[in-house]
C-alpha cells in the first residue's frame, strides 16, 4: 500500500488542505476532529484566525446578522455585547473557537496559497508564494468571497492627486479631518462608513448609483445582568438564538416574489426613510426601484441620519471619471475631492485568487468564470478531491453563514470518511449528478427577486445566471445534503 495513504487496513490517513482560517475554515477543522481526521493544515495569508473580519478594518465595521445569531450552532456566545457587533468583537470569537475546537497546532499563519495543480492518483500539489508546501490528499477552499477589492471601470482612477483606497484596504494613517472626502457607492460597506466619516470631514459627498433598500438595525447593547443570563441560565440564551435566528428566516418570504412579505418588508423600509430623513426630495432618490432581494437588503441605524447633516450631501448619480482634483458624475458635474474611498464592492466568487489545476490542465478560474456553478455548494467536475466550503449557489439566505458553513463541511467531511471507510483514493462529482442538478436549480431562481431576470444585480453572472445563492431555503437545502454520498461521486479505489 502507498505509503501516506493507509496507516493500517482499511483505515485512510488522508493529508488535508484547508485554505482559509474565517468561519468555513474553522468549521472544517472542527469537523474533520469530530469525525476522526488529524492531519490537516489549515493555511491563511494574515497572522491569525478570523478570514473576512481580520482583514478588513474599517470604520464602523460591523455585522448586519444579530450576533447570537451569528455564531456557530455548537458554540454560542454569552459575552456578546449588543444585539448586532463590531467586527472587533466577532474576530476574538472566531480566534476562542479556533482555541476551543482544538485547532490552533493545526494553523500555517502567513502562508499565501499561489497554486494547487492535480498530479494524478488523487494528490494535489501545494504552492505558496514562498516556495512549495508538499502534496496533499485533499483541498478544500475555505476562502470566503470578501476579499478581492472591486474598483469601478471608469477612465483617470490612478491619475488622482490625493489619497485613495478602497474600503477592503482601509488606510488608516490618513487623516479625515476638514478633509473634502468622496465616497463612491453607498451599499453595504458604505451605510457603515459613512456615518463615521461624516464625524470627521469637512464635507463628505456620497455617490449613489442606486438605492437600496435599509432598514432599521435597532441595536440594543446587552447588559451585565443579560450577559450573567446568557453564560448561567442556558435556555436564555438558546431563546435568544431562536427568537433571532427566527427573525432572520423571514428573509426567505421577503425575497419570493409576490408573498405579502416582500410588500411588508418595503413599507418598514419607506416609513423608516420618512421618520429619519428631513429633505422630502432627499427621501425621493433614496426610495429604490427594485423589488426587496434585488440587491442585498441593508440594515443601519445611523446611515440615514447622517445624511441630514450639514457637512453631507448624497448625490444620485454614478461615477463617469476620475480626475486630479476629484471626480466628474455621470451626470457631468465636477467634485473636488481631497480623498476618494471607494466602497464599490467586491469581485464574488473569485475563483482565478490562486491558480487551481485540475484533470487535463482545467483551470478552475477559466472553468467558473463566465458562470460559476457547483454541486451542492461543495464541488464541480474535474476536479477530484477539491471541494468548496461555500461555492457557487451554496449560501442558503435563511441562516446565516455559519450554519451553511457548517452544513456543506459535514457533507463534504462524511463523504471522505466513506472514502477512508471504503479504502478510495479519490472522488470527483459525476458529470451527470452535477447536470441534474443545476438543471433543477434553474427551474427555481425565478421565484426569488434576486435570482429574477428583470433584477441586475451582483448576484447575477454575465451569463445571466444567479450563482451566489441557493434557491430555497435551509431546510430543502439541509435535505438535498443529507441525501449526499459517494453515489453521487465517481470513486478510485487505492
């Protein structure tokens, strides 16, 4: 038998990458100890656990999920400190777990993956940027979708004067004070950005393409005496878990297309932009045109109200260029600008990060590029023994990431123990399961506003196909994976 592949008869040692240390590379960890797998490394580029919430600082960073909510299903959290958090407190949760789980003589911190190319017999060759890492038996991309900087494509961005930066790579030696900033976007990171901007500038000018849909976030800090609940009294916290894990599953109604959800969701929304904004013509261009879901729904309590101050002004236009001085709008009007922060989002489902060679020189970047797809959110054809931890359509918007998280590694982990079990080598998902499946999928996006046709948004691919999320909820998502085995998979025996 090959050395490295059997320890004794009939039992699979396998050797096992898991690229990323944030949520879903925690969560394979965890799940790899709990069903018999040692060794593993888990790789990350920064100096220690947390993905996303490590490396992105800036100001007014915080979750939009409620935080016992926000957690995994195994390890809540007593010592949360309000009912939504910063991105301070989520990064110290994250590395606790990575301690808790027994996971942290299992991390390689500051080693960037550069390439894994398949070498036959189902071994993957590891490369750093730093030199190579060996072979494994396994890949699992636990690399979150946050990460890779997305700038507007629009002529004169590096012929700009003064200081700029994306939201991603905060600059925090820069000081805003009196400063006339620019803020290019006005979506998720920029609801939080703004309000703490707005404190310092000496004028703030925000760009909004399109509106989005906000509601309120109605953060409530928790208590000492709450706190001693959570940590003492544990069906306080469970309640807790369940009354906000319950709020979040009404997302689901709120994003099919024609359920009273949707309309009721859209009316908390006006009557907050009503309540919170002063300019009656200002409330005009913040009322979006598209359908609750089109665009990823917002929550702030702060965002708002910023734009009623004096030193803000929010202008209902794209950006056409950027000069010297500033930046020209669609519109055509010039803006001086000292600082432009571009809170333009991300390149999702970036799969070209790292080169990732698979069977006859498939190149997974190339593959998913024009229209990501998967099976199961966990795997695609020619690329045996390479799974991801949330690919294409494998976030369910009912539950929070976490949970997914921890769905798709228990699929993914089970089905390498029944390889072990079974004495294989390798597995790859069969063409024909994953045709079958994506065909059933595409039968199901047009029930959701943000998988409709007439929605334009970054859930939808230049193919037209929506590969961000699952199209349904946890619970039919849960059952496809409990339906999950190495039938599925076309297996090589060792």
């Amino acid at each position: 038998m090959p050395t490295g592949l059997f320890d004794s008869p009939g039992r699979h040692s396998m050797k096992i990458a898991i690229i990323g240390a944030g949520p879903s590379g925690i969560a394979a960890g965890r799940e790899l100890l709990q069903q018999g797998f040692q060794d593993f490394t888990i790789f990350d580029e920064l100096d220690g656990p947390g993905g996303t919430w490590r490396q992105h600082s800036y100001p007014g960073l915080a979750c939009d999920v409620w935080a016992h909510s926000y957690t995994f299903s195994y390890a809540p959290n007593p010592d949360w400190s309000a009912s939504f958090v910063g991105y301070e407190e989520i990064q110290q949760y994250l590395a606790n777990c990575c301690t808790q789980f027994g996971l942290d003589s299992h991390l390689m911190l500051k080693t960037s993956i550069s390439r894994a190319s398949y070498a036959g017999e189902g071994k993957w060759l590891l490369e750093s940027k730093d030199g190579p890492l060996g072979e494994f038996d396994i890949v699992i991309n636990a690399m979150g979708n946050q990460h890779t900087p997305l700038y507007p494509n629009v002529e004169g961005i590096s012929h700009f004067k003064g200081d700029s930066w994306h939201s991603t790579e905060w600059n925090h030696d820069v000081k805003l004070e009196g400063k006339k900033v620019v803020i290019v976007g006005s979506a998720a990171a920029a609801v939080q950005i703004v309000p703490e901007v707005a404190k310092k500038a000496g004028h703030l000018t925000v760009l909004q393409r399109t509106a989005n849909w906000i509601m309120p976030r109605n953060r409530k800090m928790y208590s000492a005496r709450q706190r001693w609940r959570f940590r003492h009294i544990p069906g306080s916290i469970a309640l807790t878990r369940w009354v906000q894990r319950m709020m979040m599953g009404q997302v689901e109604y709120a994003v099919t297309v024609g359920h009273n959800r949707m309309g009721q969701f859209e009316n908390v929304a006006r009557k907050y932009i009503d309540k919170a904004i002063e300019d009656p013509a200002l409330r005009e261009v913040l009322l979006p045109d598209s359908d609750y879901g089109c665009k990823r729904g917002l929550v702030s309590d702060d965002f708002y109200p910023a734009l009623n101050r004096d030193n803000v002004e929010l202008v209902p236009e794209g950006l056409r260029r950027v000069t010297e001085g500033g930046i020209v709008t669609e519109g055509g009007r010039d803006i001086e600008a000292d600082i432009i922060i571009y809170c333009t989002g991300y390149k999702i489902l970036d799969y070209d990060r790292f080169d990732v060679v698979g069977k006859d020189g498939r190149n997974l970047g190339e593959e998913l590029a024009g229209d990501p797809r998967s099976f199961k959110g966990i795997a695609t054809p020619g690329f045996p023994n390479y799974f991801f931890a949330i690919g294409p359509n494998g976030l369910v918007l009912n539950v929070s990431f976490f949970i997914t998280a921890e769905r798709n590694m228990k699929t993914i982990v089970g089905l390498l123990a029944a390889l072990r079990d079974k004495g294989g080598r390798s597995l790859e998902v069969r063409q024909d399961s994953f045709d079958q499946y994506n065909e059933w999928m595409d039968g199901r996006f047009e029930r959701f506003s943000w998988g409709s046709s007439k929605c334009d948004s970054y859930y939808t691919a230049g193919s037209g196909h929506p590969p961000f999320l699952f199209p349904g909820n946890f619970k039919e998502f849960s059952g496809l994976h409990d339906a999950s085995g190495l039938h599925e998979f076309n297996t090589t025996p060792s």
